[in-house]
C-alpha cells in the first residue's frame, strides 16, 4: 500500500452549528471554529471535516444545499471560509468540507427551475416521472426518513419527483452527464479555494436502479427500504472513478466516502491504491444490532459483538487500504453511550470505561476520526418528550415504534438512545451558563450534565478522559512507535477470551500490544513472556505478576513488547 501525505494524521469532525457560537445567536458558526483553531493544533489534530456550512434551508441540519458556491449566512461568509482556511493552514490543519451531491435542496435554483419547467434541461436533473393524482408511484421504496420516496413536483399534480431523503431533498440524476460536469466544476472550485479535500455524503446512492420498480414491502407500510434496491443498482463505481479522476486526483486531495452496503469485491475500488476515494468509513460497529423493523426492535451492542465488527473490518482493509475509524458522528448517538453497558459512564468507573473504549478505537489501524465531544466523554442526552427532538430521523422512528405498539414512554427510551441530536447538543467547554457554547440561547438545548462534564474542568485534571487523548494522540506522534501505530499490521490477541479485546499492531521495528478488559470487573489476563514497557495505561496501576496482568474493571493498556 502506497503512503499518503494524511496517513499519520489525526482527524476530527466539527459540527459547525453545535461547536463554537461567536455572536450570541445560539447557533455555532465559522468564526467560532476559527476562535477554536489553537485548541485543535495543541490537541494534535491534522484534519477538520465541517459538516455542511453552505446555504440551505436547514431542513436536514445543512445537508440539504440551495447554493452550493456560498456560505449560509447563519454560519458566516466567504470571508469567513477564506481566513479559515488560511488560519487553518498556518497551524498544518486541512479543512475539509462536506459534499452533498446524491440530492440538493428543494430550494435550489435547479429544482425550482424544474418545477418552472420539467421537460426543459433542468427537469432532466432531477428524477421526474409522470403519475396522474391518484395512481400508483413509480415504486414503493421507504425513504430514509420514512414515508414513500415520491412526492409531487410541486406545481404540479400530474408528475412527481424522487427523493431517497427528506422530501426537501430532492435526488439529483447522476444519469445525467450535464449534473455531473456540474458537480465536478463545483468541487475544483473549493479545491482551487485551498480546500484539503471532503467528505462525501450519502454517496452509495447516487446510482439507482434502473427503471424503478417495486419491491416486496418489508414493512406494514407497505414500502421496502432503500437499501434492497441498492444491492441491485450496478455501476456506481463508474460514476465515482470518473469524480476522482476529474477532481481529487489532480490535486491529491483526500477523500473519505460516507458508503454503506458497498459489496465486498469492491472494497479495492472504492480505497485501494487507485481507489476513487482516500478511505471511507469504517460503519461495521454501527450496524450491530440493528434491526430493519426500526430502532425500536434493535439490540444493545456487546463487548463481544463490537471487537468481532471491529477484527473483520481490520481484516478487511489489510492490504488494500486504510479506514477511518470512529465511535460516533453527527449522525450516532455518543459512542460512550452505546457501546459500553447501560449505566457503565455514569458508574464509578465510568472514565476508564470511556477511556478504555476509546483507547480500543484509536489503537486500531487506520485514520482515527474523533467527533467533537468524543475527546471529553460527551454522553447521550435525555429528552422526556418527542416534542423537545429536533432530529427529522429521530421523529420518524418514534411513530415507527408507537405503530409497533410500543408506549410513548418506551418509544421516548428508543428515541433517546439512538437520536441524532445525541450528538450535537452543544460542546462543554466549561461550567459557565450554556456550557460556554453561547452568550444566548443554544438552538439545541445543553446536555444538562455540562457542570460536570467540560472541557475546562477536564484539562485541569491530570487523569481526565481529555488527557487521555491527548496521550493516545501524542503517541501516533512519536517517532519511535509512529511506524507501527500508523502502519503495523493489526493480529488479534487472545480473541477467544470473552469481554477482552486485545491485538497487537506490528510495526517494523516495534511491536505494540493494545489490551482492553471490555468489562466492569476485574480479571487475569495472561501477556506475552518478557520486555513489556507500559506505553499508556488508563489507570493508575499495573499489575504484573509472572506474565500475568491482574486488570481492573475497564483497564486499557497499551504496551512495548517483544515481537514474537
Ligand atoms: C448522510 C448525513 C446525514 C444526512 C444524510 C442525507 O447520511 O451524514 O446527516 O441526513 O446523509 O444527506
Ligand atoms: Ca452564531
């Protein structure tokens, strides 16, 4: 595998509306992220993704974008973009933006044009079919935020128009080469701009398959999930070689695909060496336990469920590429919440857990994505009615699990462990009034455990979860183990071991072993014979006795050993 200029970074997303508010209007923004661009650099990260700051109605928090070529005016100007990124540079950081291109939103010029006109060139851009009131839809697929993927074009009650999203986020037709010479044009323009590269939204979906049709229901609602017809559409790498080949390539650009249910042959495609992407996500942890019924009928992640998930994808990529890994995004509840027991973060106890989880992730080979929040142990927050939830996706699985039959109390409990806004109640930046998100008020509450849980309080303690990765940064850093934290080949240790995960990461020169007791009580845990320097160690002790460490509920441990 070639080395690329970013494989030794650390990355981080920002969710511009939730990270930073620089004026008071509750609502985070670009000159918040540049007041916080000295706190990334000393955190020791390389890269920012900015979720979506372009123009858009917000009708999916940004992802639905009405001017691609402008900043909307809740999150700053280009102005405000232009000293970003040059600040962002002096400190060796790369901004990357979102790019959002399988939809736009329904206040785009092109779709209004469409709707003006849908036999003209622009109603081509789109995916338009006739369907006189009352007639069947063209298929009956369910669109990510429920309901049919089909709504009429508005202005008319005779045709109708694709939308696998929000119905204000209308499909582009990829089919079209006119949408994607646009597309490519808009990219090179940000690149142009000193852009380092994007994340790529939603991407596995640009291509449909052709023509629609229906799918057995698997629902009562008698539609079928998106993701059935994905496994038929054919072609979608076609598409995406040609976007590299256009953009990202010409200016060695990185690229992380948002890709879901991509099939396996593809992987080297998609991030091999001549992949149309840098990485992508690595998603297998975030669909154990998921259920197609909806969030209701899931089930709660296992220690042993999370380090199968995470060996497979190690597996996976080995030889062909690198992942980004991750705990949580914008789109995930808090990974402290979700992947360890319930109740184990609020536990005494409770910071070596999120440490030790996130110790677990980091280690891992691949480019480690924090979200913001995660390097402070942000939790899940609580919301005690349906009516206090912002998230379009949130709302949707409530009526889903009170069809299911579920009380409003239960479908409150699904909604509060898997909601959206989980993640982007505002960063903890210290005790004071709003968390210090805000002068005024934050247009999603504070998770009100913010007095505790900052980041002030936590770089005044010495064992805080923000101290511990910082640790787990500085040692990707250092030049005697960066060979084998960035590049060593991950080998699991001792996988048959219930409730431990535990690998080494092989370098050339040196070998680390990476060892988490997964599990609130204490246990042996055999090492390998001899030479063990602790590297880092979640908790004050270290327990060794004749090659057997006596580990404490959730110690993570990472060690200098011998190559054997
Ligand atoms: C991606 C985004 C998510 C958004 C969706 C539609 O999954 O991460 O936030 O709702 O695409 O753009
Ligand atoms: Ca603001």
């Amino acid at each position: 595998m070639e080395q690329k200029w970013w494989h030794g970074k650390t990355a981080y997303q920002i969710y511009p509306k939730s990270f930073q508010d620089s004026n008071g209007d509750g609502i985070g923004d670009l000159r918040g992220v540049i007041q916080r661009l000295d706190y990334l650099r000393d955190l020791g990260i390389g890269l920012v993704w900015l979720s979506p700051i372009y123009c858009s109605p917000l009708a999916d928090q940004g992802y639905d974008i009405s001017d691609y070529y402008n900043i909307d005016p809740r999150f700053g100007t280009m102005a405000d973009m232009e000293e970003l990124l040059r600040e962002a540079k002096k400190r060796d950081i790369g901004i990357v933006m979102d790019l959002v291109v399988n939809h736009c939103s329904d206040e785009h010029p092109w779709f209004r044009e469409a709707c003006r006109d849908p036999d003209g060139p622009y109603g081509q851009y789109f995916y338009i079919r006739d369907c006189p009131e009352g007639q069947k839809l063209p298929c009956n697929w369910r669109s990510y935020f429920g309901g049919p993927v089909w709504d009429y074009l508005p202005g008319h009650k005779d045709k109708v128009y694709l939308h696998l999203f929000h119905r204000k986020q209308p499909d582009l037709n990829w089919e079209n080469p006119e949408v994607r010479r646009a597309v490519y044009e808009m990219i090179n323009w940000w690149l142009d701009k000193g852009l380092a590269g994007f994340r790529i939204d939603a991407i596995i979906n640009i291509k449909k398959a052709l023509p629609f049709r229906d799918y057995p229901a698997d629902r009562p609602d008698g539609l079928c999930s998106v993701d059935r017809m994905l496994k038929d559409a054919q072609g979608v790498l076609d598409f995406l070689d040609e976007m590299a080949e256009e953009t990202f390539r010409k200016y060695d650009a990185f690229s992380v695909g948002e890709v879901f249910n991509e099939k396996p042959e593809e992987l080297p495609r998609f991030i091999g060496d001549r992949g149309c992407f840098s990485t992508m996500f690595d998603f297998a942890e975030t669909e154990i336990g998921q259920d197609p019924r909806g969030w209701y009928a899931h089930k709660r992640v296992t220690a042993e469920q999370y380090k199968a998930a995470a060996f497979a994808s190690q597996r996976k990529a080995e030889g062909v590429g690198y992942f980004c890994n991750i705990i949580e995004n914008h789109d995930e509840p808090r990974g402290v919440s979700r992947y360890l027991p319930a109740g184990a973060c609020a536990g005494p106890g409770g910071d070596a857990a999120k440490k030790m989880l996130g110790g677990l992730n980091f280690m891992l080979r691949g480019l480690p994505f924090l979200y913001q929040g995660q390097e402070i142990g942000m939790e899940n927050t609580r919301c005690e009615t349906i009516a206090e939830v912002d998230d379009i996706s949130a709302r949707d699985q409530y009526q889903v699990a009170l069809h299911a039959g579920l009380s409003p109390a239960e479908a409150m409990e699904v909604v509060n462990l898997y909601s959206r806004d989980n993640a982007r109640t505002p960063f903890q930046w210290d005790n004071t009034k709003n968390a210090g998100f805000t002068t005024g008020k934050p247009w999603l509450r504070v998770n009100p455990n913010y007095t505790q849980l900052n980041l002030e309080a936590q770089r005044r303690t010495p064992d805080s979860v923000w101290n511990f990765y910082r640790a787990l940064i500085a040692l990707r850093q250092d030049p005697v183990y960066q060979e084998a934290v960035v590049y060593g080949r991950t080998e699991p240790y001792l996988p048959e071991l219930l409730n431990l995960m535990a690998y080494y990461r092989r370098g050339k020169e040196k070998t680390l072993l990476v060892v988490g007791n997964f599990q609130g009580r204490p246990r042996r845990i055999p090492l390998p014979e001899g030479g063990q320097k602790v590297l880092l160690n979640n908790l004050p002790a270290f327990d060794l006795r004749q090659d057997i460490l006596y580990a404490k509920p959730w110690q993570f441990v990472v060690l200098d050993v011998e190559p054997q």
